[in-house]
C-alpha cells in the first residue's frame, strides 16, 4: 500500500508544524515534507532541522526547494547537514520553483529542464566529493568541493509538471513530487514510468508522491472554505492541463473567468462535488481515504495529507490516519 504522508509549507507556525513532528510516530505518519514559500515564513532548511530533531524514524523532506532562488552551494551544503542530523532521513526534493512565484521576483529561466538537470548533476557530484566547475544559467561554479571525507548518498526528487520535466525526473530522479487534478495526475505517472523504462530503469525506481489540497470537512472547517480553495486552484490551471480533464470545460473556464474578475468567494456556488474531487481531497474520512486509494491505485506510492489547515485539523488528521491504518490492516 502507498505511503501516508504530512505535508507543511513555511508559511505555518512553529507551534502547528512541532506538534506535527513530535506526533508523527503515534499518528502512523510515515513523513513530512515541506514546501516552501517563497520569501515568506520559516526558513526551509532552520524548519527541517527542528523536524529532523523532533521527530523519530519517520523521513523528511523538501518538496519543494526552488533552485531558481538559492546559491547551488548552499544547497548542497545544507542538505550534507539534515542528512547527518537525520542519520540518513532526509530527502531533497527541488524544483525550478512555480513560474508565478518568480516573475513576481522578477526571476526568469530561459532553459528550465536544462537548469533543473544541471542543478541535479552539480548537487549529486558534489554529494560525491568532486570538484566542480560549472557556467550555466543559474549556477557558477569555479573548482569547489564541499570537502567531504566520504561521499554521502541523499535522494533526490523533483517537483515537476510539463510534459518534458516529467520525462526528466523520470529518467535521473529518485522521486517525483507531483499536484494537479486526478486526470492530469494520471497521465503524469505515465509518462514517468514509460520515460523510466526507456532509460533502463525499473517503474519501481522513481516514487511517485502525490501532494493534493486536503481539505477535511468533518472536523470545523466549512465546505465553503474547502470550494474557495479549489476555485483557486481551478484559476491557476493552464489550458493544456484543462484540455486533459474529464469535466465541462465550458464550467472550469466560467470559475477561471469568475475568479479573476471577482475573486475565488463568487466563484464558490460554481465548484461541485466533481469538480473537489478532481482538484482536492475532501470531505469526510472516509471519502478522503477513498481518494488516497485511487491515486494507490494509478501509481502514486505516496500521498500527502495538507495543508491548509483549519478548524480542528489535529484531530481531523488522526482519525484520517486512523482510517489509513484500518485499510491496511484489513
């Protein structure tokens, strides 16, 4: 069965993202990843740390890091530092970062599959005490060594969506982190395990995590709430990805048009249960758990429960995790 998962971003507190790691063990959490927020927050890598030395046997991981905004060097540097702290817990998950997130920093990428795959090289070239020099779009590298006395081993991931990206993790990453709606999310999977098998690896070799807006609605917070989240999520869909998805496209565009004119609020009375069950994971336990085995069943062997969080969501967390372990157990 897939693996059950939390995920966090930076922009949460420190008190809600603690107590998430301190009870991940009793909850049955097999891990946390964390998302970060871009200059907004906690500190990714201060904030893995704290969850590192928190929590106990349970991986942790990035997912993701934008490499588009972080010196390479730093990177490497840091991910040598969890994964000692976390005596070989830790995970880097990176990505370019998401194009809206760096124009408003007035980022651009010109080549970003080239820039991701250079990015994976340099990091695990470095992981493996070589001295690199490297000139390339994002990264400058003059002879540097992180001076290691040993090579040091930490999986890679890549939170990835175009259809080149996901060939690309496909065929040199250990994971992939993948969003995005059910039908998307399918064909994603596919083109991963096909780019996978052209390159001589195995469909088991590259994990497939799944991190969609979770959304319980049996524990305070308002169905409203929940449909608000997905009209957001709905406006930021582009084109390509609506053309896959079984639903009225006439509708999607409608919330699209809805949002951008008046906001995620009015396009709410437009978001049916079709529509949250593309998007999202919500509603009750067991229609969420429901969800989680589907995307089981199309290949993902991860999903993530969150964010947002709200209402009473420490017990709405553990009666889904309780519901996960009950299926397993069955």
């Amino acid at each position: 069965m897939y693996r059950a998962s939390v995920g966090l971003t930076t922009n949460m507190k420190a008190s809600a993202t603690g107590w998430v790691a301190r009870n991940a063990g009793e909850l049955g959490v097999d891990g946390i990843w964390i998302g970060e927020d871009i200059g907004r927050g906690q500190d990714t890598f201060v904030l893995a740390a704290a969850i590192l030395l928190q929590s106990k046997g349970i991986r942790v991981g990035t997912g993701i890091v934008p490499i588009a905004v972080h010196n390479i060097t730093t990177l490497a540097r840091a991910a040598v530092t969890l994964q000692e702290i976390g005596e070989g817990r830790f995970v880097f998950g990176m990505g370019i970062g998401g194009i809206q997130d760096l124009q408003r920093i007035n980022v651009k990428i010109k080549r970003p599959v080239t820039a991701l795959k250079e990015g994976v090289d340099v990091l695990r070239r470095l992981w493996q005490a070589e001295s690199i020099t490297r000139n390339a779009e994002i990264l400058q590298l003059q002879d540097y060594n992180l001076r290691l006395k040993k090579p040091i081993e930490i999986p890679v991931f890549l939170g990835v969506r175009g259809p080149q990206m996901l060939k690309l993790a496909g065929r040199i990453a250990d994971g992939v982190i993948l969003s995005g709606p059910f039908d998307y999310l399918r064909y994603a999977i596919e083109v991963i395990d096909k780019a996978s098998s052209e390159a001589g690896r195995k469909r088991d070799d590259v994990e497939k995590v799944v991190w969609l807006p979770t959304i319980p609605t049996f524990k305070g917070m308002k169905e409203k709430l929940a449909k608000k989240v997905v009209a957001i999520v709905v406006a930021d869909m582009p084109p390509p990805i609506l053309d896959m998805l079984q639903l009225n496209r006439e509708k999607l565009e409608r919330i699209q048009a809805e949002v951008a004119a008046n906001g995620p609020k009015a396009a709410v009375p437009l978001i049916d249960q079709e529509i949250m069950d593309m998007f999202a994971i919500s509603g009750n336990k067991e229609h969420m758990v429901d969800l989680f085995d589907q995307l089981g069943g199309m290949g993902a062997t991860e999903v993530v429960l969150g964010p947002p969080f709200s209402g009473e969501w420490r017990e709405a967390m553990s009666e889904i995790f309780e519901e996960i372990a009950l299926r397993r157990g069955a």
